[in-house]
C-alpha cells in the first residue's frame, strides 16, 4: 500500500484530497444523504492533445476502454455495473476524456476496480482497434455527416473562429485521420496519456472515507506512472476582423444563422459576467432574444446558444433557425441590437436579479445529483487546482454588477470579434 502522506482534508467543506505515489490525485466528498456513491475519472487528455494528422485519438479512446481488460471481458464492465443496478458512461471534449459510475453505496468496490483494471491492462490489440475506428466513422456519419446543421456546430465554426490547431480541429476526428491511424498509433497514445499522473479521481456519496482511501490505495497505488506530460498552449491571437463564410447543408430544412465571438478561458474574471449574459440573452421564453425573435418578429423558428464548454480560450455562439419568409440579415440585426443595447444600457437591477435567481437554481439543481459533484470536483482539481471551489464558486456569480456585464459585452462582443456561417438548404 502506497504512502498516504499527501492526504489532506480542505477545511470547512469535507473534502479530502490525496495524491498517490504514482502521481494519481484523489478527491473524497462524503454525503450520506442517499446510499450511492459516484466514481468519476478524468485523464487530462482531449483533442487538444493531438497533433496534425492524428485527430480523433482521444475521442477513438473513450470507445477503447469498453472493450475490455486483463480481468474483464469485452462489454462486461457495462455488464458488472448494470447488474448491480447502477449506472456508467464516458465522454470526451477538447480539454478531457472522462469514465464514471454510480452504484449503490455496497458496490464502490466494484467501480474502483473496473476502472484500475483498465488504467493498468486496457486490451488494445488490432481486433478491437478495427472495431472501435468503424464505430467511431459511423458515429461520425449519423451525428455528423449526415445530420442537419451538425457539421457546423462540431467543425466547421471552430475550423472558422479558431487559428491554433488544439481548439481548431473537432474532437471526433476526421474520416481521413481514422481511415489513416494505425494499431501503433494508438497504442503510442494509450500509453502516453492513460496513466495515474496523468488522471484526477474523484468519489462522492455514501461512504467511509478511509475504507475508501484503502481501495484505492489497494487498486491504483501500484500502477506505474507514465511520462511527464507537457503543457498544451493554445496560444490563440486576437482576432481583428470579421470572418464569414456559406454552408449549403445538405440535410438542413431551413436556413440558418450561426455565429461565434472569442471570450476569455474559464478562469477569466470576465467569465462569470459573460455567464450572466448567456442567462440574459438566451435562458428560456422570457429572456432577450427569444422574446425578440421568436415570439415578437417572428423571425425564427428556433435560438439557442451561450458559452462553448471549452477551459482554454473561449467562445460564446449563437443558432438561429429561419422561419419560412424571412432573411437571416434580420436575425443578425435583432442579435447586434441586443448586444449594443447591452453595451449601452446598464441591466436593471430587476433583470439582474432574475439572472443570478435562474442561475442559482440551475446550480442547486445540479448539485443535488451525487454524479454531478463528482464530475465539478474532477473539473475543478484538474483544471483549477482547487476542488473547493465546488462550494465557493457560485458566490463568483452572484456577485456579478450590471456594470460588469456592460463591461464585458463592450470587451468581447463587437464586429471584428465575430465568426459567421450562413447556412442554406442545398439546393435551396
């Protein structure tokens, strides 16, 4: 059993925090209050971390390790967990690649083990690469290729918007880097990325923290550490003026008006304002722009939009779905009205108030699941280096001004900061 001389508690908010021998960083939240427990997992790899003519690695990954391990079969780790009653998945964005369980309190030493024992003896041989690269190109065909609008939403505004290769290409890869991508490959980037030191774990719910800490200790503390990995910096400059381009969709109804404008990383001051925004703007019938261009002009059939889920430098986007009849220059018009208007006016108190309240309860409603306390403790360990911030956060945002909201739209909302991609039925 490894050392546990970098165990500490955080005070005033029950986390306990550890990191092994090996590099692995542990974060313990107890909450009785329901008899589950969350394991969640997160290797600090996404598609930032590849390189030309490799896209699509870390996304081909997360299918990967489903496909079995020294002790358990192909699909059996689904198996193990849902016959338990539980309930697991993984995901991956830009920044990260995640795996997570929630089982009954009685089974956290299930979950652990699955997860050690595919850290320590994932299964990558050609047969299962095969499988999982045809996987991943028909994924891509249905929710890509071959669905409306969809290619501008996972490539095509970030292909625009972005100069820097990490954030530019899309995490789901391209058909010609899958088709080109070797057994060797993979095995290079396995190897690299899906170690202990490379990985945040973190377990909430109802448990003994000690009996807790000696599983992992018990399964994680002696698996080897992998190499050092190096920062990636997306060193992505101002844009200074501009982009626009035309997308005839071959699946789209109807025409569409999308944009992007570059706001700061997540850990930007001005991100919470910009936050309060998207509430303003885009949360719901009464906000801004639903009340403009849905219900009053009738302009368009559908909006949504807000902040991109990237941690490095950002974007804020915006979808609008024409109504038969109508121009998408007067979608972007009622979109730049709305802006100046938040440059120019103060949000009343009132409006303010309403934000932070949909804000709040959005929050609260969130924490509530045992999952989604796992999944910020991991975000915020990885990413901030401060898993307490899962308590303290939300007073950021509430104490957001109307004056720093109109500081923020005048900073990063204006022309020459803008992305655009008019998007037309082909053949329309």
């Amino acid at each position: 059993m490894r050392s546990q001389n970098t165990q500490k508690k955080i005070p005033g908010n029950g986390i306990i925090r550890k990191k092994l021998d090996n590099g692995l960083d542990l974060v313990l939240l107890r909450d009785a209050a329901v008899p589950v427990v969350a394991v969640d997992i997160w290797y600090k790899v996404g598609s930032r971390n590849e390189v030309p003519g490799k896209s699509g690695f870390a996304h081909l990954f997360e299918h990967m390790m489903f496909e079995g391990s020294e002790n358990v079969g192909k699909a059996e780790h689904m198996k193990l967990i849902s016959d338990v009653g539980g309930t697991m998945n993984g995901s991956t964005s830009k920044d990260r690649t995640n795996y997570f369980e929630v089982v009954p309190a009685n089974q956290l030493r299930l979950a652990l083990w699955l997860e050690a024992d595919r850290m320590r003896s994932l299964k990558v041989t050609l047969e299962n690469f095969e499988n999982q690269r045809s996987t991943v190109k028909e994924e891509r065909r249905q929710r890509v290729d071959n669905a409306p609008y969809m290619r501008v939403f996972y490539e095509m505004l970030d292909e625009l918007a972005y100069q820097s290769w990490p954030y530019k290409h899309s995490v789901i890869g391209s058909m010609e880097d899958l088709d080109n991508a070797s057994l060797e490959n993979v095995i290079a980037f396995h190897d690299k990325y899906y170690k202990p030191n490379n990985a945040v774990l973190s377990i909430v719910g109802d448990f003994y923290p000690e009996v807790a800490l000696g599983m992992v200790a018990e399964y994680f503390g002696n698996i080897s550490s992998g190499p050092a990995i190096e920062a990636v910096t997306i060193n992505e400059p101002p844009q200074t003026a501009e982009k626009r381009t035309r997308w005839d969709d071959p699946f789209a109804p109807m025409p569409a008006y999308v944009c992007s404008y570059h706001i700061p990383a997540r850990n930007h001051p001005d991100f919470y304002p910009i936050e309060m925004i998207e509430k303003i703007l885009l949360d719901g019938e009464s906000s801004r722009l639903y009340h403009r261009l849905v219900e009053k002009e009738q302009l368009a059939l559908h909006i949504m939009g807000g902040v991109e889920s990237k941690f490095g430098p950002n974007t804020f986007i915006f979808f609008g779905q024409l109504r038969p009849g109508k121009k998408l220059e007067q979608i972007e018009s009622i979109l730049q009205d709305e802006l100046e208007r938040l440059k120019t006016e103060k949000v009343s108190e009132q409006e303010m108030e309403k934000a932070k309240t949909k804000f709040k309860a959005d929050f609260i409603s969130k924490m509530e699941k045992t999952y989604y306390r796992a999944d910020q403790l991991c975000f915020y360990t990885a990413f901030f280096d401060q898993p307490e911030l899962l308590h303290s956060e939300l007073e950021r945002y509430l104490k957001v001004t109307p004056e720093m909201v109109q500081e923020a739209a005048r900073r990063y909302f204006n022309q020459k900061n803008r992305s655009v991609i008019e998007v037309y039925p082909a053949g329309g």
